[in-house]
C-alpha cells in the first residue's frame, strides 16, 4: 500500500512540475536534442547514507557528463561546499544534520545552481517547487528517476548557457552604445555614464562599483539587479562576484585559473564555466 502510494506521488510530482514549466521544457529538450550533453559539476548535500551512495554511484556509472566535486550532510558544511566549488547542480536532501535543506536555500538569494531535492516524505514537494527546483525526487530514490532529473538539470543548463552565449554576441555589437545609470549610495544618488564603469564587485547584498579614475561606489543593491540592466549594455556576467565592462577589458588570460586585466590594473576572476565561452567568442572577434 506504502509502495503504491509513493508511486501515484511521484507521478503527482512529476505532472505538476511539467504542467509548470511546459513550455521551457519543450524548448530546452530541442536545443539539448541538438548538441552533446553539457559537461557539469555537482555537490551532494545528503544526510542519509544509503542515499548518499545510491546517488554517487548512479551518477558515476550512468551520468558520465557530471563531476561530483564533493558531499556532505550539513547546513554549514553544505554552504562552505557550495561556495567552494560554485556548482551547476546541487542535489540536495531536506533533512540534514542541522535543519532543513531550504534553510541552505535561503542563503543564497539568487542561486546561480540547479537543484533537485530528494526526501522521504510527500510534503515538501510543493515547496521545493516554489523554490523553482529541477525535480522532486523521494526515497528510497530509484536510479531511473535520478538519472532523468540530472539529464534535466543538465539540459537546461546547457540551454541557458547557449542563451548566453547568443546574448554575449548582441553585447559585443553594442559596445559603443553611452548611456547614463542612477547609482544611489547611502546619502547621494549619482548619476553615472555606463561607459565610466569598469566593473561591479558583489559584496553580500550590495554592490561596488569601480569607475574611471580610481572612484568607487557602494550601492546598497544586490549584483544580480544591475545584471538585469547592464546585461546588454556592454556588460557581462564574468564571475558570480563580478559583472565587467568589456569595453575596459585590457586582455584576457586562460592560464592560472583564468582572469580578465581590466583597464583599471585589477585581475578579475573568470568562472571556470565562462572561460572557454569568453575566448571562444573574443576569437571570433580577432
């Protein structure tokens, strides 16, 4: 009776999160459908053992495109884990040693991962859904299931990043583009051209940023709100701390982890995932 009843839920979960996400689902299947599956790092933040196992051995065995960078069982340790290694994909129990999963959640504002949670109880599925997880996945976890919510969680990041990339051409085509940005900062606003910026620093939720000249702003908004604007203003996403002009990049470089000179004399670091795009696409530009 317990065994059909998971089934039906797991059923339930499943049509509810696709009636959801349909439509992105379709096109993100077709774009996957097209290329070979996107090359991700995970982290496995799992209290229970068995399912600790069950999940890094099935990943290892039918998940070749996925690197298990680490695992734990704690809130703290799993917050550590993640900044660590800035993964693409976070599995992730809600009972851990410390508290709930979505208490791990709620310390980063914007997660720039994938999640798939896994639990022994129904409940919080639909909460799992509100924090716009990839799969809801319950125990005793079976491989198959597993299998196909990484393939997901794996095609969508590769759709987003095929997004990127299209973006980042339109970015370079608008560099020449001035415009002018109102900065507040605690007791002035500023009026700033777009061109004056160098690079945003995240710092928590505020930003910094650094101009022309050596001047610096701290404006009490999180990076992710000046993504959104920038985005096509000749700004991109370099790092999940760091948002660069590409107009004031001095070069480039792959080696020692890979940083872009900026016209300012300070290294900005490159996510591991944007490095080959960002040379890739200043290639093409030579």
């Amino acid at each position: 009776m317990i065994a059909e009843k998971l089934s039906m839920w797991r059923i339930f979960v499943r049509d509810f999160s696709l009636k959801r996400q349909i439509h992105s689902e379709s096109v993100t299947n077709q774009s996957a459908a097209q290329s070979l599956p996107t090359m991700i790092k995970a982290v496995v933040i799992v209290q229970d053992t068995d399912a600790l196992q069950k999940t890094t051995a099935t990943i290892a065995s039918m998940c070749t495109n996925v690197e298990i960078a680490g695992n734990c069982d704690s809130i703290t340790t799993g917050i550590a884990l993640i900044n660590t290694h800035q993964p693409d994909l976070v599995i992730l129990e809600v009972q851990l040693a410390d508290g709930s999963g979505f208490d791990l959640l709620k310390h980063f504002e914007s997660p720039d991962f994938k999640i798939i949670v896994i639990s022994s109880y129904m409940e919080y599925a639909v909460k799992a859904i509100k924090y716009n997880c990839v799969d809801y996945l319950l125990k005793p976890l079976d491989a198959e299931e597993l299998v196909t919510a990484v393939n997901k969680a794996s095609d969508r990041i590769g759709f987003e990043e095929r997004i990127q990339h299209d973006q980042l051409k339109d970015t370079i085509k608008s560099l020449n583009k001035v415009e002018k940005i109102t900065l507040k900062t605690s007791d002035q606003l500023h009026l700033v051209h777009i061109s004056d910026i160098v690079h945003v620093e995240a710092d928590g939720n505020y930003s910094t940023f650094y101009l022309c000249g050596g001047k610096k702003l701290l404006v009490s908004k999180p990076l992710v709100e000046f993504d959104k604007v920038l985005i096509d203003k000749g700004f991109f996403r370099i790092h999940k701390s760091y948002l660069i002009n590409l107009n004031h990049m001095r070069h480039f470089d792959k080696k020692d982890g890979g940083y872009v000179m900026m016209t300012n004399g300070i290294e900005v670091p490159v996510a591991s995932r944007k490095r080959d795009l960002l040379f890739e696409l200043f290639s093409e530009q030579a």
